[in-house]
C-alpha cells in the first residue's frame, strides 16, 4: 500500500483543511516525518490510521476526542486519503462521530459516524457505512487495525510494542506482511500426509502381528531362506530317487520277462 495524498479537516490540532501530498517524495520507499513536539505528527498517523479503519492507534483511541477544539461547532472531523494498492487506487472518505449544536433550541445533537470507499479507475463505491468500509479495507490490504499499526504504519513507541510481542503474534503478523500462507499450506498438506501414512502403517504392522505373532521380520525372513534350502535339497533328493525308481523299474521288468 503507498499512500497518495492526504485531507484533514477539523481532525486534532488542525483547524482548518490541510493536505499533504506523498507524490511530492517520489519513488522513495521510506520517508521520514518530523518536527518539533506538537507540531501534529502523530496526527497524521492517526488521520491515516482512522481514514482506512475508524479508529485512531494505542491508548489514544479508548477515549478519541478527534475534533479540534478550535473548529466551527458544525464543522465534522473528516478525513480523505487516497492511496495505491497494486494497479488500483482507492479513496477512502470518513468523518468521525460528533456533537453540534441543535438547529433549534438548546442543547446538542450526535452526529454518526459516516465512511465511503471508492475505486477510482471505474468510480465505483466499494462500501458505505463505517463497518462496512473498515470490513473492506481489512480484506483489501490483508490487515487489522492493530497489525496495520504494528508492521506498516509505526507511530511513536510502536515499534517496541511489536518488538516484545511474543513469537506467536509476531509470527502471525510477521507472516501476513511476507505473504508465507503458501508455506504454512504446504507444511499442513505435508502433516496430513504425515497422519495419513503413520495410520496406514498401524495398520499394517496390526495386521502382520496378528499374522506372525510377536515372530520379527529378521527372524522371519532366516526362517524362509532355511525354508528355501531344505526344499532345494529336498526336490535334490527326489529327482536321485526318480531316476533309481527308473532303473528299478526296468530291472523289475526285466526279471519278469526271464520268468
């Protein structure tokens, strides 16, 4: 995923509309973002971060306040990025939950949450609604939330968070970012086969002891070849016995035709 511009309005410190063109770093495949403290960094990662899933990395999204305190009272925290995945680009556009004054009379009114995503090559809405829209991104880039902001988009003191995690998570996270699923198919086809054959040779080693008894294949087998001898001397001493059988034989006949 490389992102390709982005809008923010009424979002954290930012009063007004800002935009922040990533085009205008080229082909780098790593940029930097700094400045002095609040100057609004990890704003723009939360921009990003609650354009493509609705909610903002670590501690602060359990209580998100995302509206600028300075902005007009009807004015919604609103967010648009776009960004390429592959041949496709991809707009994604979401405004936060807020409270504004009622029209009429006292007192506030909430407004909900509102998301759209849309393919840009063709136009077409790919989602509405804020469910439906995260739902989407998650299955267009292959992430959730938490791993987005572990191994694609690391804000301050994130890096850490994913460096101590335990193997297990950081296999699984590890292993969607490299694309290993075809790996781990492979190993569970091989493991099948594995079960497959260690019963097919239950089996058979079953079947042979009841057959043979507790009598080894070693032992079995010398038991054979001295089989084998004995019938060779044994069919040896039958074909010298056939052919004195002959000369008894014509030595009978011949005594009864003196007779």
């Amino acid at each position: 995923m490389r992102p390709l511009d982005l809008e923010i309005t009424a979002f954290g410190p930012y009063v007004g509309t800002q935009r922040v063109d990533f085009r205008d770093l080229g082909g780098s495949d790593l940029f930097l973002i700094h400045g002095p403290t609040g100057a609004g960094k990890t704003t723009l990662f939360d921009a990003i971060v609650f354009a493509l899933y609705g909610t903002v990395p670590g501690t602060r999204g359990e209580k998100p306040r995302l509206k600028c305190d300075l902005a007009a009272p009807a004015e919604a925290p609103r967010v648009v990025f776009r960004f390429a995945l592959g041949p496709e680009v991809y707009r994604v556009e979401r405004a936060a939950a807020f409270s504004r004054p009622k029209q009429r009379g006292s007192g506030e009114t909430q407004e909900d949450a509102t998301a759209r995503l849309r393919r840009e090559r063709d136009g077409e809405v790919l989602a509405t609604r804020a469910g439906r829209v995260t739902a989407a991104l998650e299955e267009l880039l292959g992430f959730t939330a938490e791993q987005f902001t572990q191994v694609v988009l690391l804000p301050q003191g994130e890096f850490k968070k994913f460096l101590v995690a335990d193997s297990r998570e950081r296999e699984g996270l590890l292993g969607k970012l490299f694309g290993t699923g075809v790996y781990a198919e492979v190993e569970r086809l091989l493991e099948t086969r594995l079960k497959a054959l260690k019963v097919r040779h239950a089996d058979v080693e079953s079947r042979r002891r009841e057959k043979l008894g507790a009598e080894e294949p070693e032992a079995l087998v010398a038991r054979v070849q001295a089989c084998g001898a004995e019938r060779a001397a044994a069919a040896a001493e039958e074909a010298r016995r056939a052919v004195e059988d002959v000369g008894c034989e014509r030595g009978l006949a011949e005594g009864l035709a003196l007779a």
